[in-house]
C-alpha cells in the first residue's frame, strides 16, 4: 500500500509546490527537479509520516506537528545535499530568509512544515485512506506512474552527467 501512497503525495506535492510557485511568480511554473507531474520528496515526506504515524499518536497535535516539522525540514536537508552532489544543481536556496542553515532550510518553512505535517496526518491522509484504494488497479497505476518517475530521473542524470562531461 505505501507504494500507492509514494504515487499519490509525489502527485499532490507536485500541484501543491506547482501552485504555490505559481501564486508568488505571477505566472504557471511547473515545479520539479524532474520532467512530469511528480516530486519525489513529497512522497518520501509522506511515507515518512505515515510510517512515524502509529508512534505520533501517543502526543499531543502540537508535538506531532513539530515532530512532523522536524522530520520534513531534515528530508529537506539530506535532499538538497543529494540533489547537489549527484544532479549538480541547487532546486531551491533559502539565504535571502532570516535563520537559515547553508539557504538549505529555513525557520519559515520549518514552520509552514509543521503545519503541513499536522494537516497531512490529520486530514489529508485520513481522507486518503478513507477512499479504499486496496484494488489491483491502483496497485498497476502506482507502478506504472513510479517508472514514469524512474525514468525521469534516470533522464535527468544522464544530462547531467553528459553536460558535466561536455564542460570538462
């Protein structure tokens, strides 16, 4: 089931950061490091969450929130560093925000994190678990859609890894 999960919240963060770029920009930026409708920390974000959620329950909201938050900023970190060091790019940089670590992460978006995580344990995956999704169906969709992902990010370090080799 946490495949079909992956599959749903790499889609859903996608039209989420999608959107939320989109409303600073003026204008529809499709967001990504990789070509589709897919961000994969979003999904590793949330199977996170999920799989911490049995142990979330004993807290209260507002610790869970934060414990969310942590979670989610520290996936933030190891992610910008692998994005870094094996696709040679920066997806985002956060030193123009105030208390930030390397423009790595931020105090701003700890913050919209934590609150994100409550909303995702609270409402957003329950809702999610609530529409049966335990048919073959979507068991073949979440394949199918994670070799799409697959293959986009095999693309995208074959480019890389030819433009390095084009530079040098």
């Amino acid at each position: 089931m946490i495949i079909v999960y992956f599959s749903i919240y790499c889609f859903l963060g996608y039209w989420l950061e999608s959107i939320y770029v989109s409303l600073f920009r003026k204008k529809w930026i499709s967001s990504g490091l990789l070509n589709g409708p897919f961000i994969p920390l979003y999904g590793f974000g949330a199977c996170i969450l999920i799989l911490c959620q049995p142990y979330l329950q004993y807290f209260h909201p507002f610790f869970v929130c934060l414990i969310g938050g942590i979670c989610m900023t520290l996936l933030e970190l190891l992610s910008s560093y692998y994005i870094e060091r094996f696709f040679h790019t920066q997806c985002w940089d956060y030193s123009h925000h105030a208390f930030n670590y390397q423009g790595r992460i931020c105090l701003i978006y700890f913050i919209l994190w934590c609150l994100l995580s409550g909303l995702f344990i609270y409402i957003i995956h329950p809702f999610i678990c609530s529409l049966s999704l335990r048919h073959d169906a979507c068991y073949l969709i979440s394949l199918i859609y994670i070799s799409f992902i697959l293959k986009a990010y095999g693309d995208r370090l074959l480019a890389t890894k030819q433009n390095g080799l084009n530079i040098h």
